[in-house]
C-alpha cells in the first residue's frame, strides 16, 4: 500500500492527520505542489487527474478522493472512529462534512487558486472577483461555525471527528487564502486552539 500526498495542501493534509489521529504509519511518497511535481509522470500514471492525495491498494486499486481514503482507514482501522460511532453519529458527521467541505474548506482553496500567484499555474486562469468572493462565504462559514461551537466542544458533535479535521486544514490554509485569521469569533479560535495541541496536527 503506498500513499500519494502533498505535504501540508490542505487535501493531503487531512489524510495525514487522520492516519496520525489511528496511529496508521505506511509508505508515502511526498509531491510538491509548487514545483508541479503532481503534474509529473510518476502521479499521472496513478492518478491521471493530477490531484492529490492517492491512496494505491497492494492489489492495484487507486482511491483519489480525500474522505473516500479516510473511509477505506475507517473501516481498516476501525480504533478510534472518526465518521461516527453509530447510524446517527454518522448521519451527523456527513451532514457536518459536506456543508464544511462546501462552505468553508473549497472557498478557502478557491480563494487561494485565485488570488495567490503561487497558485496561478494550477487554474486556468485566476479570477480575481471569484477569489474575493470566495475569501467572503469562507468568513461567513466560519461566523457560523463560531455559533455551533459556542454550543458544543466539536463540530460535529461531543466528539473529536473528520469534520474537525477538515475544518482545521482549512483554517490553516487562510494565510495563503489570504483571508484574515478572524479575532472576533471566540469559540472558533478556542477550538482552534485545541485542534494545535492534538499532537496530529503538529505533524
Ligand atoms: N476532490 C479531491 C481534490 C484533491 C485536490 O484538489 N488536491 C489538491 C491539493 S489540496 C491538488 O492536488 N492540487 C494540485 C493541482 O491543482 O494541480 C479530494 O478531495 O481529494
């Protein structure tokens, strides 16, 4: 089994956190995306979309999106469970993760992919109203997350799971998104502040 990542780009990142969170250690093979090295031969042959992370099965079997790789080591690695510990937990945390993933984590990307110029050979072209509009919805995502956080521990609950892994590659992704760390949410940054002493994401 061998893995495709890409160091900290937010994608590859929450693989490695969640494979740290179940202490799973397995062969990866690192890309840098600044250099373009996913566009290279080795990761085409994998992957031909050019996207990381990758997961490659030792029977051949590609897995190329983020949760359905974090799925596989769910169900692999069942200890501690990060999708959910019964049928409503885990209803919950796929509400949870679909509306992060849309409403917070893919404007933070959008806004990076168009306003950076590091990020400008990764688009077509780079849009600078789509970047901006996208660095507001990521501002507006995380005003409510600060109200849900004001009533649990959790995104998605009592208990530490993949929404907050999500969430948190995304935070960390603001600076390069350029949006500002915000300083007027208080629950949001006590559960960031909780999310930097979980000893995975130091990784
Ligand atoms: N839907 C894919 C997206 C993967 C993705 O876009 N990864 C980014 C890094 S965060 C990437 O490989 N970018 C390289 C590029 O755009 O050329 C997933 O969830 O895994």
């Amino acid at each position: 089994m061998k893995l495709y990542s890409g160091g900290i780009a937010p994608n590859p990142r929450r693989v490695s956190i969640f494979l740290a969170e179940k202490g799973i250690e397995i062969e990866t093979r690192q890309f840098d995306i600044a250099k373009l090295e996913q566009k290279g031969e080795e990761l085409t042959k994998v992957n031909s979309r050019q996207r990381l992370p990758v997961l490659e099965l030792d029977d051949g079997t590609v897995i190329t999106e983020t949760v359905a790789i974090c799925r596989y080591f769910e169900e692999t690695h069942p200890e501690p469970l990060l999708m959910g510990i019964d049928m409503l937990d885990r209803v919950m945390v796929e509400m949870w993760q679909r509306r992060v993933e849309l409403e917070f984590f893919l404007p933070v990307a959008f806004a990076f992919r168009h306003l950076h110029p590091v990020a400008a050979d990764l688009e077509p072209v780079q849009v600078r109203q789509w970047g901006e509009l996208n660095q507001d919805w990521a501002k507006k995502a995380m005003s409510g997350l600060d109200k849900e956080l004001s009533t649990r521990q959790y995104i998605a609950g009592d208990r530490f799971t993949i929404v907050d892994i999500t969430a948190f590659c995304a935070y960390q992704f603001l600076k390069p998104a350029r949006i500002d760390y915000p300083t007027d949410l208080p629950s949001l940054q006590r559960w960031h502040g909780e999310m930097v002493q979980r000893s995975s994401t130091k990784k």
